[in-house]
C-alpha cells in the first residue's frame, strides 16, 4: 500500500514540475468547453435569405415581412432580376432565395393560388435543408391565416426539450469528449515518455509488481480526471444552465467506468507505441478520432450503415454519451441506464486486462 | 539560400524513411480515414422508430399510420391502445416518435369537420427531431386535402428548387467538410514533433554551427511534408469523387492550389506548435488540443458558423479550416472561380504568413 502511494507521489511531482502542463490540464478544459460549448449548434438561424419581388404589391411585401420577422431568417438583399439571385447563391452569400412572381398578389385575391419559386443552397445540406423548412412553414402559415385549413392538423408534442434547442444536446456531449480526450492522451504521453527516456526500466528493478505499477501510475491521472471532470461539469451546470433532470449521484457514478476506459485505452496505446511520436498519431487517428465521428455526438448512430453501428458498441463514448443524455436531458435513472453503465464497465475492465497483458509481456 | 533549405528537407525525407511507419501512416490515413467516415457520417434519418397508439380502430385510422409507414421513413416498433405505454418506450430511447390517432377520427373524416393528429417527438437531439417533424409534416399533408374555410384569398403555394445537391445528400455537404478536417490534423501532426525532436535530442546545438538561417530551417523541415500531404489529399480526393459522388465542377488547377495553401497553413501551425512546446509530450498535447476540436466545431464542417454566437464567429476566424471549406465547396460544388473566393484564400494566405513569421521568431530566439 505504502509502495502505491509512493508512485503517486512521485507521477504527482513529475506533473508539476513541468510548467506548461498545469494550463492545460486545469484551463484547456474549462475554455474550451465554453468556446465549443457555444459553437456546437445544430439550431439553425438567420439563415441568408435574398428575395427577389416581381410583384412589389402590398401582399408580397407582406409576404416577406413574414418570412424576415423571425430569427430564422435574416435578409441579405432584395434583388431586381433573377440573375442577381443565382449569383448571390452561388457566392454563398445567400442561402435561400425567395422569388415573388408578378401577379402573385392578383392570383390570391382572386382565390388561385400564387405560386413563389424558393431555391435552396443545397451545397450547405443543414442551412439549405433547415431554410426551405423554415420557408415552407412560414408559408403555410400564412395561408391558414388566409383562412384555408388542412382537414386533418398535425399536432406535435416535443418532449423532454421542448423548445428544441441543441445546446441541452450538445454541451453534454461537448463535455464528455474533452474529458475522454484529456484522461486518454495524458495516460498514453506520460506512460510512453517513461519508456522512451529509460526510466521505465528503472521502476522495473524495484520491488513493485507490475499490477502496482500499472495502478500506481493510473491512478494520479484518475484523480487528474475527477477534477477536470468536475470544473468542467460546473460550467455546463452553472454557466450553460443545461438542466440536470436526473440524479446528480448516477451521473458521477456512472463517469467512474468510463474513466476507466479511457486510462485504459491510454494505457493501452503507451505499450503499442515505442516513441512518442507514434503514440500521438495512434491516440489521434485509431483512438480520438472514431469516438469523435462515431459514438454519437454529432452524428447519429442510426443514420450510419449497419457494419458501422455494429463497430460502436465497442466505442465507450457512445454508451456514456447515452448516459449524460439520459440524466440531463430525461431525467432517467439506473433503471434505464444500467446497461450502458455495465457495458462500460466491462469494456472498461476488458481494455485494462489487455493492457496489463502487453504490459507484462514486454517487461519480461 | 535555397540550397540550405533543400538540404534540410533532404535531412527530414531521410529521418522520414527511417521511421516508416509514420510516413506511411502521413500518406494512406487521410485516404483510409475518408473513405470510411464518408460512409459512416450522414444526417439523412432512416428507420425512425414510431409507436402508433390507435384510439379509433378504424380503416380511417390504419391508413393514417400506414401512410407513414409507407413513406419508408419510419420502422413500426410498437403498437397499441393506451398512451401511457408511451412513456417507458421514449425514456429507454425504444421509440422516437410516436402517432397517436384520436377516437372519431374516422367519423369526423367523413363528415369534413377538422380533425388532429397527434405526433409525439423526442425532442433530446434537436436536429434530428426537426428532420422527423419535416417528414411527419409531409406525410400529413399528403393525407389530407386543403379545405377552404370561408376563405379571404387563395393558398399560397411553395414551389421548392435545391440548388447544386438536389437530393439534399447530406454525403456530399458532409465529405468536404471532412476532408478539410482530416487534412488539418494529419498536416499538425506531422510537424508539430518536428523541431521539438530536434530540441530534446539536442541536435538543435549542432544545427546551431551551421550556416542556416532560421527561416531556412523552418522550410526545409515542413517541405517533404507539403508534399506527403498533396500526394495523399489527392488520393482522398479521387475516393471522395469515385466513391461518395462529390463533384469536381470547377477548375481541377484551382482546386490543387487552394489545397497547397491550405496544407502550408497547417503545416505552419504544426511549426509554430513545436516552437511553444519544450516537451515532445506538451507539443503533442496543443497540437491536438488545437488541430482536433476547434477544426471538428469551429470550421463550418459540421455546424453552420451563421448560427453562432457572434463573438465565436470572430473566433472562427483563426481557424484555417474555415477559409479553405469556403474555396472547396465553392470549387467542388458549386464550380465557382476565383472571383468568388479569393478574399478567404488571402485571409489563408495572409494568417500563414503570419504563423511562419512568429514561428521564425521564436526559433530566432532559441538559435
């Protein structure tokens, strides 16, 4: 036990001493939590909007009063001629363009239907996407205010963020990845840098056995963890004001396994790497990138071909990602959750048993 | 002075063959990584899981559900009479939506009186469920003509035209997106060890005692891998047109342009990384700390930077991602020439000078 603390203490002194590392182990965190916090939005507004009005009737100025009163749009120019409408989409300087034919005002009041041309910048698939949406609501809008109902309305019922805001979605799992990133790297940079330097070879003629080593060396980047972990949550709490509808206690529970997946990876990659040079390029290519792209954060997993949903479920993101999802967002509990935390669990003890494995087979 | 600084790229291309696995990981991971994210990433939904409950029972009611069903969007995962089995099924993530179908709808159906369909969301992922709402909207609309109710004037009719993608494949938006992300941080990591080696290897005294300027050496290091990284953005590239269908509609002579900058520009920041580290270790760290997340959120790769909060819009500015997206959608699928781009191609041109030039600087300091 004494050996234990020793090693702890000594990873401890070797953290401090190197100067630039406190910053980004205590400051990276929290600031980009913030910054990427702010930027992962998938809520599209003022989207571009240029409109192009033929008619220059009361009723279509009315018509673009409409569509420009909301957020969603913001209007960039109104043009004379459809020329100058293609060329501002083709500039990207608008990504939705509005043209009012002449006569529109005059079909309506007569009871036909007036037809408007909208062209999407489909080259930007969201705010192409979302501003057609957008367009095509605001029109339809419109014509029920005219009076002219479908028989049959839909009625949508949003739960569990009703206003539809990705923030509540997204910081979450903004969070989850920096504290993936960070625990990963450290454990993989420190254990290889031992090994590439010689000093490995050192702690192995002391008395200490190999499962020490390994605990003993974990174990200050565990507790490295737990703090970034916890400033970090701080801000998404306090800063953000993601609500927290489920159990405080479940969610730090249940980040302890995946933790333990990530030391475990970073352990991992130090015994598959022999200089430092190639363990950054293994954590950054083979490790961080797919559970970037892969577990769900942005991308979701059931849009991906089956051959890929089937590679996630040895992503541990993805299992905690459902987690800090299911406590924020639904309020859900161990009942619910149990078999993502048990699934992290085993992977977190699987990847550890596979690290420790190599581990001993090249001290020998 | 250009023989000194071939003379160092010659060094570094030596060191790179020596350490083969890093030069082959340079050249085919960009290629590799490409093609199976552009695969994987999509934000075209599919298989939507909809629980139907059913309070009317009738054929009114079972062609309602049919005709979402039938639009191929949604997979049928439950069925029912009762709402509250509802409740479980969206907490555990079983359904993700939900059409629930009011008794008399049938009745009222017939006999013209406005009826509704009730539609339940998870509304957790806001992009997705907006997607969902979009379809659910379609479907009803098809299902139910439009009834005049003493009506002021006629309907207003959207006549919708997509531009440049007119399937809206999300693919084609998305591989760009990511080929800029994937070169960025392959041509960061490339350099960023590379004058931290020779630092904490102490080679860096020896190099002292050379004729070389600092400049000199800055370029002849990240020369072997501006051209390691063309080699393999073309290779990405072919795989993006052959595979993922993303055109080529503007010039092929610009397009190589613009990625050589851009490549420079990362290389640069790769540079500038490993003049601020001390340490293999920290170098690591800030190059991708810097190269990874901020190029994944900040570039316009994923998130739109017109929906950002203003001040992260200036942010995005010191991204290089950034400019290079705006060229390379523009050339790619747009077919758009110069004219159009070429204030985000100075922006480039510009921040990479600036990049060389501190970095120099700090060498300067350090020589």
């Amino acid at each position: 036990m004494r050996t234990l603390v020793n090693i702890l203490k000594k990873e401890l002194l070797q953290l401090r001493r190197d100067p630039k590392i406190l910053p980004i182990l205590f400051l990276a965190p929290v600031i980009q939590l913030t910054l990427l916090g702010y930027a992962a939005t998938t809520d599209i507004r003022r989207v571009e909007l240029a409109v192009c009005d033929l008619d220059r009737t009361a009723s279509s100025r009315e018509l673009v009063e409409e569509l420009t009163r909301s957020t969603y749009f913001r209007l960039t120019a109104a043009v004379e001629s459809q020329d100058g409408l293609d060329q501002l989409l083709q500039s990207g300087r608008a990504r939705v363009g509005l043209t009012i034919p002449a006569g529109f005002a005059a079909d309506r009041s007569a009871g036909r239907s007036g037809a408007v041309q909208l062209v999407a910048d489909g080259a930007d698939a969201l705010s192409g996407t979302a501003g057609m949406t957008y367009a095509a609501t605001a029109l339809q809008q419109a014509t029920v205010a005219a009076g002219v109902r479908p028989l049959i309305e839909l009625r949508p019922v949003v739960l569990y963020n009703p206003d539809l805001v990705s923030c509540n979605y997204m910081v979450p799992g903004v969070l989850a990845m920096i504290l993936m990133i960070m625990t990963m790297m450290l454990t993989a940079m420190a254990l290889v840098r031992e090994r590439e330097i010689g000093t490995m070879e050192q702690l192995l003629v002391t008395p200490l056995s190999p499962g020490h080593l390994i605990v003993g060396k974990l174990l200050p980047y565990a507790l490295v963890g737990c703090v970034e972990f916890s400033t970090a949550l701080a801000v998404v709490l306090f800063w953000f004001g993601v609500p927290l509808r489920g159990p405080f206690v479940v969610l730090v529970l249940l980040t302890l396994p995946f933790m333990l997946c990530t030391l475990g990876l970073g352990l991992l990659i130090s015994t598959l790497s022999r200089t430092q040079q190639q363990a950054m390029m293994l954590t950054g290519f083979v490790f961080i990138l797919p559970q970037m792209l892969l577990s769900g954060f942005a991308f979701p997993i059931q849009n991906m071909p089956a051959v890929f949903q089937w590679f996630t479920y040895l992503v541990p993101l993805r299992y905690y990602l459902v987690i800090l999802r299911g406590v924020f967002l639904k309020g859900v509990g161990p009942s619910v959750l149990w078999r993502e935390g048990l699934a992290l669990l085993g992977l977190g003890v699987a990847i550890l048993g596979l690290a420790r494995l190599r581990f001993r087979r090249q001290l020998a | 002075m250009l023989r000194r600084t071939f003379a160092i790229a010659v060094k570094e291309l030596l060191q790179l063959r020596r350490d083969l696995r890093t030069a082959l990981t340079l050249i085919v991971m960009p290629v590799l990584l490409l093609f199976v994210y552009g695969y994987a990433l999509s934000f075209d939904v599919q298989h939507i899981r909809l629980a139907v409950v059913d309070h009317d029972g009738t054929q009114a009611s079972r062609d309602a559900a049919q005709a979402f069903l039938r639009s191929g969007y949604f997979d049928l995962i439950a069925q029912g009479q009762d709402e509250r089995m509802l409740d479980p099924l969206f907490d555990r993530g079983a359904a993700q939506a939900a059409l629930v179908v009011p008794f008399r709808y049938a009745s009222d159906l017939s006999a013209g009186r406005a009826t509704t369909l009730q539609f339940v969301l998870d509304g957790s992922d806001s992009q997705t469920a907006t997607t969902i709402l979009g379809y659910a909207r379609q479907i009803a609309a098809s299902l139910s003509p439009l009834v005049d109710v003493g009506a002021a004037s006629g309907p207003i009719v959207p006549v919708p035209l997509v531009w440049y993608n007119p399937d809206l494949s999300s693919t084609r938006f998305l591989v760009p997106g990511l080929l800029a992300f994937i070169l960025m941080v392959s041509s960061v990591i490339a350099t960023a060890l590379a004058v931290v080696r020779e630092k904490e290897r102490g080679t860096m005294e020896s190099l002292r005692a050379t004729p070389l300027v600092a400049v000199e050496l800055l370029l002849g290091k990240t020369l072997p891998y501006l051209v390691v990284g063309f080699v393999s953005a073309g290779g990405a590239l072919l795989v993006a047109h052959l595979l993922f269908d993303v055109p080529v509609r503007g010039s092929l002579f610009w397009l190589a342009a613009v990625t050589l900058l851009f490549l420079a520009v990362g290389l640069a920041w790769g540079v500038l990384v490993s003049t601020i580290a001390d340490s293999q270790q920290v170098a690591f760290q800030l190059a991708l700390l810097s190269s990874m997340l901020p190029t994944m959120i900040l570039s316009g790769f994923i998130f739109p930077i017109s929906s950002m909060p203003a001040f992260l819009q200036w942010l995005t500015r010191i991204v290089p991602a950034r400019y290079y997206l705006v060229a390379l959608r523009g050339i790619v699928l747009k077919g758009a020439g110069p004219s159009v781009w070429w204030p985000e191609m100075a922006s480039l041109g510009v921040f990479g000078a600036l990049l060389v030039a501190i970095a120099t600087a700090r060498t300067v300091r350090s020589l």
